[in-house]
C-alpha cells in the first residue's frame, strides 16, 4: 500500500522498502511501520504469509497495474485477473489453529471470510483510534490508562505495563540499577463480551489464568546487566513469548511461579517502551489459550502502541518535571507565610491562570516595619512565563530592601522603576505599595498604574479609594504620589490584581464595580458590628468569578485593622544628656504601674536603661521612647544616628559591651532597623 494512503499518525509510518509487495497479504498496510518493519521478516523466515484461495510465494506473485492497492488481493496463478476464484473445497482445507474457519466456529455463525486487506484495514483503523487514544493522556497516569484501555479487549485480553523507577527525565542517566515497576494491569473483565470487535468473541466467559495478574506477577524486577531481559529491552521490537529470549525474560520480569499467567504459543507478545532516548519499559500484551493467537503482524499493532505509549510518557515526564520547577519558582517568589504584625490581621489568595500556565508575575506581600507599622504590596508583572516570574522575584526582593530602609511609599515606587529599567526596556509592571500605622490609625497608599485598592468599612460600606494612578513601573522619568488616608478600627482593606476585576467579558470597572458590590453584600451578612471573617471573606470574593473570568493570574490580600488604642501607647522625647537612662527607668515604671503591669518593672527597667544608654552616648538630637500594650510590650528606642548596633561578647576585663547581650537574654525578641532619619532598636517581653 502507497504510503500516502495512511493518515492517522503520518510520523509512526516509513516509506516502503524498495522491492516489497503492496499486496502481501496480511500486514502490508503496517509494514512500514518505524522501528519494527524492517526486523519482522528475520523474526519470520520460512513462515510464508497465510493467504485464502493458496497464494503463491512472494517472488511469484503477479499484480494488476490498474487495481487499487488497498483493494488488490494476492495474486494466484489463474492469469485472468477479473475470473471469479474458485472457492477451496471444505476438505482441502482442514481447521487449523487460528484459522479463519476455527473463527466462525467460536462465533457460532457462518459469516464470509473476510479478505486479507480487509483484515489489514481493521488492524490500521484500530491502531489509528487506539495511539488517538493515547495521545489524549497528559500526565503519566492517562496515558498508561489509555493504552490499557485501548488495548483491552479489542487487541488483548491483558495487559502488564512496567515501567522504570524511577523514570528518567530528559538527558539525566540514573546511576543506579534499572528497575521496573508493575504501574498497572486489565483485563477483561468475566461478565465483558467482546463480540464484534478485533478480537472474535469466545463462548466461554471464564478469566482462566490471567484473573489473577496482580496478584501472581511481582511488583518490582530488577534488570540484570546482561540478563535476558536486558537483551530483549536492548532490542526494543515485540517478540512473541514463544520466542527463546522472551521464554528467558519473562521470568525475570513477572518473578518465579508466574509462569502460568502467560499462555503457551503465540498468546503472549512483550514489547519493549522505548522513549526518545532509552527504554523506560515494558508492556506485555495476553490472550487466553482458548482465544486466537496473535500473528506475525500483530508485532506490528504492538510496536506501534509501544512506541506511542513510550513517547507519550516521555513527553508526559519532561512535562511533570517542568510543572514542578514552575509550581517551586512560584512557591518560592510569593511569601510561604504571612507575619502577624502588631494592629493588623492578613489573609491572601493565589490563583494561578489556569492549570497549564501556573507561572506568572503577579505577587503580593507583608513587610514589618519599625514603630510597629506594616507594608502592605501588591504588584503585577505583564506576561506569563518563567521570565515574569523571575522579574516579579527581583522587584518583590528591590521591594522588601527598599522597605527595611524605611523609605515613603512614593520613594519605593520610585527605585522599583529604576530596577525595572535595568533589568531591561520591555520590563513592565504594576504596583501599589502601602504602609499601615496601627498607632495614628493612617496609612499612605502611592500607586504605580495599579487597580485601585477598596476600603470595607465596619458599617459594611465598600469604598473605592481615590489614589492616584500613575504610570507604570519601568516606564521612567515620571514621579509617585502619595496619599494619607484614614485607616480606622474595624475596616478592612482589600488589595488585588487585575486577574480579579478585568476579562474578556468585563472591562477593569465593571468588575471594580461588582467588587465593591459583592464586599458590601458579604459584610451585610455579619451585621454593622461585626465585620467578615478574613479567610472567609477572601473566598467569597474569589467566588464573584465566572468561567470566562480567568484570564489572568490573581493575587489577593487582605488586611484587617485593629489598630492600637491611645491608652495602650506611652511616647516620650529624651534629651542626650548622661540623666537620660535613669529618667526613661522612671517613666517606663509609671507606665506599668498604670497597665497594671509591675511584675515586668525590673526586667524593663534594666533593658531600657542599657539601650537608652547606648542611645543617648551617641546621639546629638533628642531620643525617643514608645511603649506599646498589645498581646506583649514592646519598647522602642529611637535616635538619629543610622549605625545599627551588634551584638558581641564582651572579654572579662572590659568595662561595656554587656548591655545587648541582656538584651539578647532576656527578652522574648529584640532588633535594630535603620531609618530615614537614624535607627530603631526594640525588643519584646512576655506580659505574663
């Protein structure tokens, strides 16, 4: 048959071999079939292809040059082409074996006797719709489903499929020992009837001895350099289990005592699954001793789904592998863990765009600050790819630097536009970066072309905030404003990307709009009082999407603010002067006398006075002291020089350096972070 003629996987088939038959009876349709066509004729010398009427030998044969090749059939020595054939008498030809005459008496029936080449196009359609079936698997599990499934019972009436473990991937080459593990095993099942199919139909509905294959083969095998099965993988095409090599093999790979799950004669076919660069398995393909035996092309249909099940779990592993780095260097840029600053709980979301394209630049993030404050960010990265990714990890790191230096929002802003421009012209992104003072109840939002974020107050009124726009991070040359806006006890602000309020079916204001919509509704539900559940309220959201509303990645957070109230916070200037420590002792005991909070007067008398000390030696303005009352003290020690302090260990014969080893010792936490305009050095204690 012409090449030309096969259209279902043009890349599994070969031109012919020069000189070849195309009306050999019986697999000419396959032949050419890559890798195995080219070896069937050395695995069957001296067996002559079985055709009806007595076909003459190959070398013999004459064909017409007018007749269709799909339609030709053998050529016998009447020299008349268009003479009808005499049909065989009965007692010429005597039942054998797998012939088509012990066929039709398994069916019960009397049907005509199908022609070679019709036998052949059955062979071709059901390899076209069974490697169909396979390529429709992407990951490992589907497609191993899909050729038992495909095989089992039109081709087979079992099927083992092991593969290597671990599987390979790509270029690596495993370094220890090649094992094969059992993945999965089918059968026809005692009540399936497989009447019509490729396969004719038995009246007898017995499993016989492969209804026990899972339990009869081993799981794991290990091959051996230079065993049986190692040969027999080496040669990557099917052989029959009759064959010396695979009778050598098949112990090895089923384990000892297994050897009746494989039937005797041509019931049995191991093919090798041969990726792109090795082999990563093995299927064996049964059919019960009562069933037809398979036939030489029937090597053929075994190569094929073979080879196509071997690429597809190739391309099903390099995949898996590339998911993976996608879903850690996502996991990795984004926050594994949210903090719990002082005055505010947060909550986020992640939603990646869909299940195929888990990389994105969209990120979100929390940053302590000094003075009990918090940073809250939210950015957006055009693009989804690796390289988005790795360009929202460098902004997200320029960001969380830039916060420790305590710069206003609009300065941030600012130095993110210049790190995009460096890292190229192309790179652009959105950002709205905030900071939260749970003290004043305030907080200044600047803004880099970003959605606007939305206030939920505690009545359950869902405000958009007006802040400017701007342009674009990476842009270049424009400046960042900033606004302070009133943050009070209760409200809850919601921070997000575009991915949530914009699609195909609804433009940025639209979903702006039904955002704000559906934070009302959902704060109506707990009454004016009460405001939503964080956790909750984020899930709630997340539901305003539609099926044709993910476009884009999202990325949601979420910050609740409890603020601090007036009587819990105790503020005083100290001047730089050597009466300071003993003063700040003083005033840091009036004001846990008033909290009710004496049990702690030694340990924070001691703790201020040495960093007030420390403070005060090299400070030229005047020094400030904050005391905060939350679910632990904290005291905060400000002044204007930026040099952070270490901790050392002092030798015996010196007279200082003691005084932050206390500090490191006693308290429940304890750091330094430079400002704008000096340094904080605070610590934490327990209140009971």
């Amino acid at each position: 048959m012409d090449s030309t003629r096969v259209t279902e996987h043009p890349t599994s088939y070969e031109r012919p071999q020069p000189g070849a038959d195309p009306a050999e009876s019986r697999g000419a349709l396959l032949r050419s079939s890559q890798p195995y066509g080219a070896a069937l004729p050395a695995q069957t010398a001296g067996e002559a292809p079985s055709s009806p009427g007595g076909a003459a030998p190959r070398g013999q044969q004459k064909e017409s040059p007018a007749a269709d090749p799909e339609h030709t059939q053998p050529a016998t020595a009447e020299t008349d082409p268009h003479r009808p054939r005499p049909s065989p008498a009965p007692e010429a030809v005597p039942p054998q074996p797998g012939s088509e005459q012990e066929r039709r008496s398994v069916r019960g029936g009397q049907p005509s006797r199908p022609t070679p080449m019709r036998r052949d196009g059955e062979r071709l359609r059901f390899v076209g719709a069974a490697t169909r079936r396979i390529a429709r698997g992407l990951d490992l599990d589907e497609i191993v489903m899909g050729l038992c499934r495909a095989t089992v019972p039109t081709f087979s009436d079992a099927i083992l499929v092991y593969l290597r473990d671990p599987l390979p991937v790509g270029d690596e080459r495993p370094t220890g020992p090649v094992v094969l593990r059992l993945r999965r095993t089918d059968r026809i099942p005692e009540e399936r009837d497989t009447e019509g199919g490729f396969l004719p139909g038995s009246a007898e509905s017995e499993p016989g001895e492969l209804s026990g294959l899972s339990t009869l083969t081993a799981e794991l095998c290990e091959v051996r350099p230079g065993g049986a099965l190692s040969e027999v993988l080496r040669g990557v095409r099917p052989v029959f289990a009759e064959a010396p090599a695979a009778r050598a093999a098949l112990p090895e790979l089923l384990g000892e005592g297994s050897e009746s799950v494989v039937p005797e004669g041509r019931r049995a076919i191991l093919a090798p699954l041969r990726g792109r660069r090795r082999v990563i398995g093995a299927a064996l393909f049964l059919r019960r001793p009562e069933r037809l035996a398979f036939e030489n092309e029937d090597l053929l249909v075994a190569a094929q789904l073979a080879t196509h099940s071997a690429l597809g779990i190739d391309k099903a592993v390099l995949y898996g592998r590339e998911a993976y780095i996608a879903d850690e260097l996502q996991r990795t840029m984004l926050p594994e863990t949210l903090p719990r600053p002082t005055g505010v709980r947060l909550a986020s979301r992640y939603l990646p765009a869909a299940e195929t394209a888990r990389v994105g630049g969209d990120w979100y993030d929390a940053i302590p600050l000094p003075g009990s404050r918090v940073a809250l960010v939210v950015g957006d990265v055009m693009g989804h790819s690796m390289t988005s990714a790795a360009i929202m990890g460098q902004l997200r790191t320029t960001a969380q630097t830039l916060a420790g230096l305590d710069l206003p929002p609009q300065e941030v802003l600012h130095h993110l536009d210049e790190q995009a421009q460096r890292l190229g012209t192309d790179r652009m992104a959105t950002c709205l970066y905030a900071v939260y003072d749970p003290v004043s109840h305030r907080i200044t939002i600047a803004n880099a072309g970003h959605p606007p974020p939305v206030l939920l107050h505690l009545g359950g009124e869902a405000e958009v905030l007006r802040v400017p726009a701007g342009a674009p991070i990476g842009v270049g040359g424009v400046d960042f404003e900033a606004v302070e806006l009133d943050a009070p006890a209760g409200a809850t602000l919601l921070l997000y990307t575009d991915g949530l309020v914009e699609s195909r079916l609804r433009d940025v204001w639209t979903g702006i709009e039904q955002l704000r919509e559906k934070l009302a509704a959902t704060a109506q539900l707990t009454g004016p009082d009460h405001p939503p559940p964080l956790e909750a309220l984020c899930d709630e959201v997340l539901d305003m999407l539609g099926p044709g509303d993910r476009d884009d990645d999202i990325a949601l957070l979420a910050a609740r603010f409890d603020g601090i109230a007036p009587s819990d916070v105790a503020y005083w200037f100290l001047e730089p002067e050597d009466a300071a420590p003993g003063r700040a002792r003083r005033l840091a005991r009036r004001a846990l006398s008033r909290w009710g909070m004496e049990e702690l007067s030694d340990s924070v008398e001691l703790l201020v006075s040495e960093v007030v000390t420390n403070a005060v030696r090299y400070a030229s303005r005047p020094v400030t002291l904050r005391l905060l009352r939350t679910d632990v003290l904290r005291c905060e020690v400000g002044d204007d020089v930026p040099q952070l302090p270490r901790l050392r260990q002092a030798r015996a014969t010196d007279e200082g350096g003691r005084g932050l080893y206390l500090v490191n010792r006693m308290a429940r936490r304890w750091g330094a972070t430079r400002l704008s305009t000096g340094k904080v050095v605070w610590f934490e204690l327990n209140r009971s």
